[in-house]
C-alpha cells in the first residue's frame, strides 16, 4: 500500500518560531482498512530524529445534501505523547 504524507500546518494565526522538520520516511505497519482501528507508525525526520506513533485509520466519506454520499479514500493519523503529529493518505 501505498501512503503521501499530508502537509499540517499550526500556524494560520501565528508565526512559526523554528524550522519544522519534514518527513524523511515511515513505515506503516497493522493497517486494516477499518475506520476507527489503530495501527503502529515508525517515522524518520531531516533533523534526523525518528519516533514511534500511535496511529488511527479513519474512513473520509463526503455526504452530499440531496442524499448519499461519495467516498474520498483512507487516512492514518498518528500521534504520540509529547504531541507530535504526523497525516498519511492512502494512495490507490
């Protein structure tokens, strides 16, 4: 499976006060496409900093106003304890 990390962004309102570091890579493991399940993420930085997060699986589903709605595709989100987040897009 194939995963893009998604850009996040904390500073609409506020000026960054360091450089963030970017993804170098990540390795997903026990992803089911399940919404709501959880899974394991190894991430490395440029900064040359790796962590492990706890990640969640959620479905996006857009419902339209006249009724149904389209499916937009998996995410991973993962986190960890010191606040460190990181989104994943599943590309099929």
């Amino acid at each position: 499976m194939n995963f893009v990390v998604q850009p996040l962004s904390w500073f609409k309102r506020r000026t960054p006060t360091e450089v963030i570091p970017s993804v170098t890579a990540f390795n997903i493991t026990e992803f089911e496409k399940i919404d709501n399940s959880y899974c394991k993420i190894f991430v490395c930085y440029t900064d040359d900093s790796s962590y492990n997060l706890d990640g969640r699986v959620s479905k996006n589903v857009t419902y339209l106003v006249g009724g149904g709605c389209i499916e937009n595709g998996w995410t991973v989100q993962g986190i960890n304890s010191d606040g460190l987040s990181v989104l994943f897009k599943l590309v099929e």
